[in-house]
C-alpha cells in the first residue's frame, strides 16, 4: 500500500470468483486534474487467477477506449495457460476506467448526492486521474508489486502514465500500439468523432440513450483508423456484380459497427474518454516527454504494428528507443491497428519468450 493511501472503513470490495466481476467503492470523494473532484469512487474489475505465496506474480492489464474489465471477453486466446496472460501462472487484475460504461464511475453513474446520473455534465477527466484510480484500487488490493504492467492503445497511455507516477511499483512495462503523448492527428481523430456525436440533436438530453446516431457515425469514422486501407481493402471486397447501385459491403459493415456501439455503449462515456484521450502528454510536469520517458529505467516491450496508422511503426520504435531499457518488436499484420486484438499468435509468440 503506498504511503498516501490508506484504506478505511468507507471503502470495500466486493468478492467474487475468478474472471467474474468484482467491485471497489469508496465514499470519499476522488479529486481531479482538471479541478473538482467525484463524489465517491466505484471501480470496475476482474481478476484471473491466483496470487502466489510471495504476492509476486501480478499482472495488471490496462483496457482500451470502449473496453471492459473483462480481458478474457475483449482478448481472446492471450487469456489461456499457454498464452502471455496464463491465469494458472499469473494473478491477472485489469480496472474498468473511470469515464467508461462498464461500471466504473462515469456519466451514468447515479450521483450519490442526488441520486441522478450526470450525463453530460459528467466532469472532465484526465489519463492521469484514470491511472491513480487504478492506484487507489492496487492499494485496496494489497498489490505494492506488480510483476508487469500491460497497456494497448488507450490502455497504453494509462500504463505509461502510471509507471511514470509510481516506478517503484513495476518490474516491467508492456507496450503496444500506443505513445507517450497525444499526437495532432490522434487528437484530429478523436475531434471528428466528437464533432460527429454533438452534431445529433439528442446530444446533451438527460438520457442515457442520447445522440445515438451520433455516436454511430462516430464510431464508423474511428473504424476508419483502427483497420486502415489495407484491412478494409482485405476484408470488405464486393463479390462481381453486373448491377450498377448495389449494396456495398465497406457500407453495410460501417453500419453494422456503429449499430453495435451504440447497442452496448453511450455517448456521454464516449465523449469523456476521448477528451481524456486527448490530455495524454507524459512529459506533462516531468520536463517534457523524453526526460519523463528516460526516468523509466524498469524493463519494456514495446509492440509496433505493421500497418497501424494511429500509432506508426515510426512512432512506436522512437518510443523503444526513447526508453532506457526497451525491446522492440513489430508485429506485421494488414489489420491496422486491431492488430493488436486479432493478432494474439504473434502476441504470445513474442511475449512468452519473456516470462
């Protein structure tokens, strides 16, 4: 438990089997980057299976923008025995953020105080406030150690962040598709998206279903950069038709995407991740990104792929390079930047040669 945090009576956690989910909540209020704070605290997580007697076998994944807690749901065949998350080897922790939908504090959460959600009123928050939230739940499970440290793409940034507030608790960082600041066209993207959910007339309602269509077109744009011109070029070719003005298939699977977003998510949690997306910078109070990077003398991996054009190979091997003591590996893939949720062969290929 680190020195700043004590876990009292105003906080528990709920038990629950391995890989089901678990609940941290605390009373007291949670201050904020940005300013203001939330009222109370609930985090979101599950946990796979056991720690070892020397409580030295935890690893810690950090999810991405629209993923759960849930890591055996969200990366399949890396969460097995045999595979770099193997639950028989390693007690396996990954938080809901904060922000998000899955049931962690965020813009649907009923206020304590009031007893109605916040929506778009939510407050703003920041990469930081999501990794010392993962810290206050660290510290209420008891983890001083642990053993590695996983982020991918959004997940990325919270582990960076994270290590950089509190090196003394990692042994080793794991890094894939991600950066240590927010780049302009990562903050282009993500504007676009807003752009697209605030131009829906709903957007601001108090109701959990608002901008709906917004969100959808949102989502369809992100589908753009997640799989790029190679993966849709792949992926989305028409069979031969003769007959001018048939459906397209690249038009019904961007329908499908943003109908599936919109079915298991909302606009106001999308919104608050993006701007929180957006603040990523950890150089930010550090004397700038090299020299915040250059203090994380622990072990890393970091994980380009081939085709990512949010993350760039170029990108990702000037941020191996950056850190003191990194490996690089690139994974060739022509699924863009979901490569890093289909590519789970070459994932474990790579990272179990590390155990």
């Amino acid at each position: 438990m680190t020195k700043d945090t004590k876990i009292t009576s105003s906080d528990c956690i709920t038990e629950a089997p391995s890989g089901e989910i678990r609940f941290f909540k605390s009373s007291k209020p949670f201050p904020l980057e940005l300013g203001g704070a939330l009222s109370s605290l609930t985090i979101a997580f599950h946990t796979y299976g056991a720690l070892n007697r020397d409580r030295n076998n935890a690893v810690w994944v950090c999810h991405a923008l629209t993923a759960n807690s849930e890591v055996a749901d969200w990366w399949p065949h890396t969460m097995e025995k045999g595979a770099f998350l193997d639950p028989e080897k390693y007690f396996i922790i990954c938080a809901n953020i904060i922000g998000s939908h899955y049931g962690s504090s965020g813009p649907l959460t009923p206020d304590p105080v009031t007893g109605k959600a916040l929506y778009a009123d939510f407050p703003r928050l920041t990469i930081a406030d999501m990794a010392r939230a993962h810290s206050v739940l660290a510290d209420a499970l008891g983890l001083d150690h642990i053993h590695k440290l996983v982020g991918s793409s959004v997940g990325g940034f919270q582990a960076l962040e994270w290590a950089a507030q509190q090196p003394e608790r990692f042994e080793e960082l794991i890094l894939i598709a991600t950066d240590a600041k927010a780049s302009p066209w990562t903050i282009a993207i993500d504007e676009t998206q807003r752009m697209a959910i605030k131009a829906d007339p709903t957007y601001g309602e108090p109701r959990a279903d608002a901008a709906q269509n917004g969100l959808a077109a949102a989502r369809a744009i992100g589908m753009l950069t997640y799989r790029g011109p190679e993966g849709y070029n792949r992926t989305q070719i028409d069979p031969p038709c003769e007959i001018a003005g048939t459906p397209r298939r690249a038009c019904s699977y961007q329908q499908h995407q943003g109908r599936k977003l919109v079915n298991r998510y909302n606009a106001y949690s999308y919104v608050t991740i993006l701007d929180a997306f957006d603040t990523h910078d950890i150089g930010r109070g550090r004397g700038g990104v090299e020299h915040a990077l250059q203090a994380l003398t622990m072990p890393a991996i970091v994980i380009g792929i081939s085709s990512d054009i949010i993350f760039t190979p170029a990108e990702m091997r000037k941020l191996a390079k950056t850190l003191p003591n990194a490996k690089y590996y690139e994974i060739d893939s022509a699924m863009g930047h979901d490569g890093f949720l289909v590519e789970y062969q070459q994932l474990n290929a790579i990272l179990t040669q590390h155990d």
